[in-house]
C-alpha cells in the first residue's frame, strides 16, 4: 500500500494487534503460573520478550501516527520512525543476548535463536538503512518489515510460551509411562 491512509491503517492495525497479543500472554503467564510448581527463566525471558516487544511496537506504531497527526511530512515519519525501531531492535537484541542461557537448550533450538537474532541484527540493519536514505528512500515498506518481524518474534514466544507446560506434562506422562508398563506385567 503506497498511499497514506493505507499505511495509516496498517499501523492501527499493528497497535491492536500488538496489544491484544501482550494482553493474552499476560492471561496465558497468569493460568500456568499458577499451576506450575517452578518457573523456568525460559518461560519468564519468552513473556518479557511479548510484553516489550509488542508494547514498544504499539509505542513506536502511535508514536508514528502521532507525528503524522501534526502533519510531519511522511518521509520524515518513517526516516524518524524506522531509526527509532533500530533503537529498540538493537535493544530487544541485546536483552535477549544477555538473559539467553543456551545451557539447558536442545541443538535446533541454539539454531532457531541464533537465527533469529541474525534476522533482528537484519533488521537493525534495514532501519538504519531506512532512516539515512541509503538504498530505501526513507519510505514505509521497511518500517513495516520490521514491525513483521517483531510481530513473528511475538508469535515464536507465544507458541513457545503456550506449549512448553504442555509438551513438559506430555514428557512427564511418557517418562512415567515404562513404570506403568512394568507394573501391569507382574500382575
């Protein structure tokens, strides 16, 4: 969409969407925490990583139709907008650099995370690109590029937020199982 109400549109819609993802993971946080004997830093590090990345999206989303609301002229918004989004990008990567703790995780996941901060040092890159006027021209397709990328960074840890309880449930019933089995045999 090159014209401005439609890039008016996507932003609100990365507003709602953005909070409505943090909302659910904040419910979603609640329930298993109750339930759950022990909270793993995995668990916590994937719910900071919704709540700030999906909040700072909504922050920079009406931060950018803000300054459209004061007729700041559109390649100025999203030069403005796409340097901030590094910003933030560049400090989402190094929060999450800092709490990761590869000790405790499985090979294809060391890969996932290593290749998804690759695609977020991507963007860093894209916005800054973006926000000088070197190969983009200042324009909107690269702002919401990034904001898709946080927005599937959103997803990746609200998948994983909502199925490690289940998947460690399903591991503790198939590891209890060969007891089970044994059992059974001696009657």
């Amino acid at each position: 969409m090159d014209t401005l109400p439609g890039q008016i549109e996507q932003l609100l819609h990365i507003i709602e969407v953005s909070i409505i993802l943090a909302g659910f993971a904040a419910m979603v946080a609640t329930f298993q925490s109750r339930k759950m004997e022990s909270i793993s830093r995995g668990h916590v590090v994937s719910l900071a990583m919704i709540v700030y990345i999906s909040l700072c999206s909504a922050l920079l989303s009406a931060f950018s139709l803000t300054l459209l609301n004061f007729h700041v002229e559109a390649k100025h918004v999203w030069s403005i907008s796409s340097s901030l989004m590094g910003i933030a990008t560049m400090g989402f990567i190094a929060y999450l650099w800092k709490k990761r703790h590869f000790k405790f995780v499985s090979p294809i996941m060391k890969f996932t995370y290593y290749g998804l901060f690759g695609i977020a040092s991507s963007i860093v890159i894209i916005s800054t690109l973006n926000a000088a006027g070197i190969v983009f021209e200042r324009e909107f397709g690269p702002y919401f590029l990034a904001y898709i990328c946080n927005l599937f960074f959103v997803g990746f840890a609200f998948a994983r937020l909502l199925m490690r309880p289940l998947w460690k449930s399903v591991e503790k019933k198939e590891a209890s199982r060969p007891h089970i089995e044994r059992a059974r045999r001696r009657r």
